[in-house]
C-alpha cells in the first residue's frame, strides 16, 4: 500500500474492507486485490476523470459550448485514461460498473447495492470477483501466492554460483 501514499487511505472503501477479516481470521480482501482496486484508483484520478463540480479557474477563456477536450490533457493523463480503459476492458462489463463505483467514485459497498437495487452483501462478493480480474490483469494475482509457493533458489542445496569459473 506504500505506493499509493499519495491519497488518504481512509477515505478508501478498499482500505476498510481489507482489514476486514473472514470467519477463519484470514483478510477478507488479498493484498494483490487491494493493490489491484488502488492502482486502478490512482490512474482515474490522474487521468483527470473525475467530474468537475467546482468553478474552473484558468486564464484562457472557452468557446461558448465548448468543453475541455484531449488537446488540454498531458501526455500522462492520457496515459492514465488508456491505462483505466485497458482495465476496464479486462474487467469486463458485468463487474467494470461496481470496480468503478467503489474504488474510483468511493462509494460505499450499501450505497452500490441501494441505487443497483441489489440484494444485501452482493456487491462485497462483486467487489471481490472484480477485483480478482482486475489484480490478473495487472500482473499482481501472483503477489497472492503463500511465500512456501515461490522459487528460492534454482540450484540445489548445497550449489555456490561461480564468477570466472572460481
């Protein structure tokens, strides 16, 4: 979660749900599927996709009818806009909708299910399928293996590399 320092981890509904435990006293959220929901955060964010709700203060003056189009976007903004369609498009459209809710506009998982009209708890369970993709996606589902799951060494036991055949 150290990579995403840059926001207040508190006002994350991924951030409260991942403290969260299960029956077994295992986290409720993986941290890959964490990291996942976080990163896809921080790219809507840069990609400056956020509504506007207050009074633009910029020197230059628009059009009448105009609106802010690619040409006022930097490279890295657009950059981020790619990055959020690349995720959402892996995500798929069945949980994009959920994904977007809860970890770009941060709602809360009953304000979802209330305008979905959904039953009780099935956005949690959306959430975290989505969020499975989405940790896929970005390469990060492999953070989630149990550390006896990954490759130590290559050699042997009792193998000792060499440099210039010493």
């Amino acid at each position: 979660m150290a990579a995403f320092a840059s926001h207040n981890p508190n006002e994350s509904p991924l951030a409260r749900l991942a403290q969260r435990r299960g029956k077994g006293g295992e986290p409720f959220l993986a941290e890959a599927e964490t990291l996942a929901g976080e990163r896809l955060r921080v790219d809507f964010t840069r990609g400056q996709l956020l509504p506007g709700i207050t009074q633009r203060w910029d020197a230059q003056p628009r059009e009448k009818g105009s609106r802010r189009g690619a040409d006022d976007l930097s490279d890295s903004a657009i950059d981020a806009r790619q990055r959020v369609d690349a995720a959402i498009k892996a995500v798929g459209p069945e949980l994009a909708g959920v994904l977007l809710d809860i970890c770009c506009f941060l709602k809360g998982l009953e304000t979802v299910e209330r305008e979905r009209q959904w039953p009780a708890r099935s956005a949690k369970l959306l959430l975290k399928a989505g969020l499975g993709v989405l940790a896929r996606h970005y390469g990060l589902a492999g953070a989630a293996r149990s550390a006896s799951s990954r490759i130590r060494r290559w050699g042997t036991e009792d193998y000792r590399p060499s440099i210039n055949g010493r």
